[in-house]
C-alpha cells in the first residue's frame, strides 16, 4: 500500500504524488508499524491507532458516499429529520446490503466503529422512539448533511486524503482527534435537548402516576 493511499472514488481522487503545493510525506502504512517512525501530529498512540484502523477509514468511506448520494435526495433536505432518522442497524444494511449478523464478527466490529461515526455525524440520539412510523426501542440517530458538508472525516487517514484534495498539508491543528461525544437521550442543539429532557420528564411523571409510584 504505498504512501498514505490514492483513491480514485466517484469521479473523485486523491493522490500525494505530484501534488503542487504539498509536501512530500513519508510512507507509513499500518502494514507493520513497529517499523515505521509517524510523522510529529500523529506520534500520540491514540493518533496513531485511529490513523491505522482499516475498518474505520473503509466504513467512513461508504459513509460518506452514502452522504453524498443524499445531498440530492429532496426528503433529506428539508427541515423535517423524518428521514434522517435511522437506527445504527439500519444504516449498516444500508451501507453493505446486509443484516449485521450477532456471529459475524467482522460485522459486530465494524457495528462498533458505526457507532462511534454516527455519533459524530448526528445532531440528536434518541434512546427510542420512532422510525419511519415504526415504534423501536433502539437508539435513533438524526443524521446530518451539514456535519458531512462542514466536518472534517473522522478517520485520520481518510481526512489526510480529504485535506490533500484541498490543497492543505497535515499537522496538529488539523488533524485532532475527532469528538463522537454526543450521548444517547441528547442533542446538539441547546432548544432541543431541552425539549428532550422536559419530553423524558413528562413521561416519567405519567408512568409514575398510571402505577401509583412515587419518584
């Protein structure tokens, strides 16, 4: 695998070899990492573990090509979330074709790299609710086009390709550590997780009232 890959995806490329503008950088595929020294912005080990997670840099792709197919989708870019509402199984499906599989061991670990994403590319989780006119007890992601428009990639590897097709070099301000902190039952907008909260309130009061019980 030479350099830090060239992909050629959708009529989009990305190449480091005879880019103008851009410095040469040093191959460091994950083949065998005891044996290459990282670059200065990479050098933290949980750097260096996010840089080399194939499974991370592949599934972000199809992610992020699954955005991209969406930035044309008229249902997708309205004010309604209807249709960016999805569980995190529904999106592997949507991504691979298949059910995730609980024996598939390949699929659980790529289910968990998903999550992470999701997180990061989400405005709410919902700890349930409703998809598509369907009750679920399973956590619902909002997705969102404009972190796929204004966020960086949250694979390291896959960013370097992402900065490189803009004509930037690597280096510590970046290439931080992505944050995949929003938390179930939140969201990112101070209005509507408040709403959340008084929804989760409200609910919690007529359930302890229906069975008597006191908070």
């Amino acid at each position: 695998m030479p350099g830090f890959i060239t992909t050629d995806d959708g009529g989009w490329s990305f190449s480091f070899e005879n880019k103008p503008g851009i410095t040469e950088l040093p191959d460091i595929s994950p083949s065998d990492p005891n044996t290459v020294k990282p670059p200065n912005y990479l050098s933290k080990p949980e750097r260096w573990r996010n840089y080399t997670d194939m499974t991370l840099y592949e599934l972000e792709l199809l992610l992020r090509k699954f955005f991209e197919k969406k930035l044309d989708d008229p249902k997708w870019n309205t004010q309604s979330a209807f249709y960016r509402r999805s569980t995190l199984g529904m999106i592997y499906e949507e991504l691979y074709g298949v059910k995730p599989m609980p024996t598939d061991k390949q699929a659980q670990k790529r289910m968990r790299r998903l999550t992470n994403l999701l997180a990061y590319y989400s405005t709410r989780i919902q700890k349930e609710g409703s998809v598509r006119g369907k009750k679920t007890n399973k956590k619902i992601y909002t997705l969102s086009l404009k972190r796929y428009q204004e966020k960086p990639p949250y694979s390291l590897r896959l960013r370097m390709e992402w900065l490189t097709k803009q004509g930037k070099v690597p280096c510590w301000q970046n290439m931080l550590l992505p944050k995949d902190d929003l938390k179930a039952g939140h969201a990112r907008n101070p209005r509507t997780d408040e709403n959340m909260r008084k929804r989760r309130e409200d609910a919690k009061r007529r359930y302890n009232e229906k069975y008597n019980r006191k908070d």
